[in-house]
C-alpha cells in the first residue's frame, strides 16, 4: 500500500500515526497537492491528500476514511469494538478533525489572498471556532493508555499543526491540553518524528 500524503499535511500524520500503530506497512509519498499530480487527481477527484492507493483495489480517502479502512485490516485496534466507547471515539476524532479545518481555513485565507483582500471577519470566525474547540478539548480530554484509538490520533496532529503554523498562539489558559503531548509520546514514541512538519 502507498499513502499520498505530506509531512505539512494534519491529516496525513494522523494516518501514518495510526498505522504505524497498528504494524502496518505502508509506504508515504510526498505529493504536493498545489501540482495537482495525475496520481493524485486519478485516485481522488477532490486533489486532497491523504490518499491510500492498493494493490487491485479501489484508493480511499479522506483520512477518516483511511482510518475505518486501516482498523478493518487490523482487525481492531484503533476504535472500541462497538457501543458508546466508539462513539465516544469517533466524535472526539470529528471535533479534532474539525478545528484542524478552521486552522487551515485560515492558513489557506493568508496564504492565496494579498494582505489587502484577506476578509479578517471571516479569520475571526474560525478562530472563534477554534478556541472554543480547544477548551473543549482541555476541559474533556480522553483517557490515555497505550490502546490508542482514532481520536487520540486526530488531537496527536491537530497539536502538532498548532505547533506548526500557531506556535505560542494556543497554549496559554489550557494546561492540560499544553501538556498532553507528552503523555502521549509515553505511548507513541514517534510522535515527535510523525507529527506535521516543514
């Protein structure tokens, strides 16, 4: 298997994360979405990474997408097998995912507009977005054991996107969250090698 990703992309570190994780072997190839490369544009019409190509098999994507797919080929591991635990899981995932939206909102915002047409109400609004995701999140962190599930995962590279285009902008007013990664890495020893970075 080869996954289409790059080290910038959030969603590309949560899924080598997790299939590194899981024993997985899959092979990352750094594609730059702005080229628009014919693998990547065959395999997922949007142009958006990360993409997972096999063998004989139709790709998958997007990354939450991938993430279902890798626990299936794992046979578990990466969700609770069922009931409210895994529902727990996958929210937590989809509100993690969701405020690395909004920060992208507002890094592609400042990055494809000139200062002069950068519209600051709608930057405002997802950073509003954000902070209130990020509370959230201090206030309700999961429990952080070495079964690692899809959400630990998603806060993984939502935290480490922060550190990547938001250093020093986050943190303060929530410790827990600040802290968090380190307790993280006691599970997943290459956080600091796999989280998004230039």
């Amino acid at each position: 298997m080869k996954l289409l990703c790059s080290s910038t992309s959030p969603y590309s570190a949560k899924v080598c994360m997790a299939a590194r994780h899981l024993g997985l072997d899959i092979e990352a190839v750094a594609t730059r979405t702005d080229d628009a490369p014919e693998e990547l544009v065959a395999n997922n019409p949007l142009g958006k990474i990360p993409v997972l190509l096999r063998d004989g098999e139709p790709p998958v994507f997007d990354s939450r997408a991938i993430m279902h797919h890798l626990d299936r080929l794992a046979k578990g591991g990466l969700y609770p097998g069922r009931g409210e635990k895994r529902t727990e899981a996958e929210v937590f995932e989809a509100l993690c995912d969701g405020i690395t939206d909004c920060l992208l909102a507002i890094v592609y915002e400042k990055r494809t507009r000139p200062p002069e047409m950068q519209y600051q109400p709608w930057i405002d609004r997802q950073w509003a977005k954000v902070t209130r995701g990020l509370d959230h999140l201090d206030a309700h962190l999961p429990r952080t054991t070495k079964k690692l599930h899809g959400g630990h995962f998603a806060l993984a590279a939502l935290l480490g996107y922060l550190d990547l285009r938001f250093e020093g902008q986050w943190q303060k007013g929530r410790p827990r969250l600040k802290n968090w990664p380190k307790k993280f890495e006691i599970f997943f020893a290459a956080y600091a090698d796999m989280k998004p970075q230039a």
